[in-house]
C-alpha cells in the first residue's frame, strides 16, 4: 500500500495507479459478482500467468482493495472478495463498462 506521501499529488493519477494493471481490473470486475477462488479466476482468462494472477491478487490485497478468506478445511479453500475500499470503485467500474458498450455500438455503426 502506498504511503500518503508516495500517492501522486493528481486525484486520477492516484485512481489510476489503485486501478492498476488490465488483471487487476478483471479481478475487480470478477468480485463485483460474488467472492470467487483462485483457481476460478485463473480459469475464467486465457493468458493470464499463476505468477501475474497471484501477484495481482496480493497488490490488491495490499492496498484494501479486496479481502482473502483462508477456511480451515481439509482441503483448504481460500476465497478473494472485494472490500468496502474496493466496491466504493463499482461506480467506476460501472461507467468504463457502459462507455465500452457505447463505443462498440458506435464503432459498429460506422
């Protein structure tokens, strides 16, 4: 987690580093839904590394963004939701979906 003093002076630069990499916002996406576990994350995208996947999920972690359940079972089972921090972003979240979706009708229409 960054200090106060490490967070860039611009409030949408500060967003922008939270939101982080193309991973870390489909992760975000992903808990917007329902908590999910590791492996269910790593299936649901091609090409995203068990590294990248997990360094991601420590980042957000990190900064509070989400919140990870360890369940003291026999297998163990480990479940990754989104804090409060992290679903104050469902707004933002929310907007880039929908400007997406406006884009592509427009981009279609052309």
């Amino acid at each position: 987690m960054l200090t106060k003093e490490e967070m860039p002076a611009c409030p949408v630069a500060t967003t922008v580093a939270l939101i982080g990499s193309k991973w870390k916002l489909l992760i975000r996406r992903n808990l917007l839904a329902r908590p999910w576990r590791f492996n269910e994350l790593k299936k649901d995208w091609e090409g995203i590394s068990q590294k990248v996947l997990t360094d991601s999920l420590r980042s957000l972690e990190a900064d509070g963004i989400i919140t990870r359940t360890a369940y003291p079972e026999v297998s163990p089972r480990v479940e990754y939701a989104l804090s409060e921090l992290g679903e104050s972003m469902r707004p933002i979240i929310d907007s880039m979906e929908a400007w997406g979706i406006s884009y592509k009708k427009l981009m279609a229409d052309t």
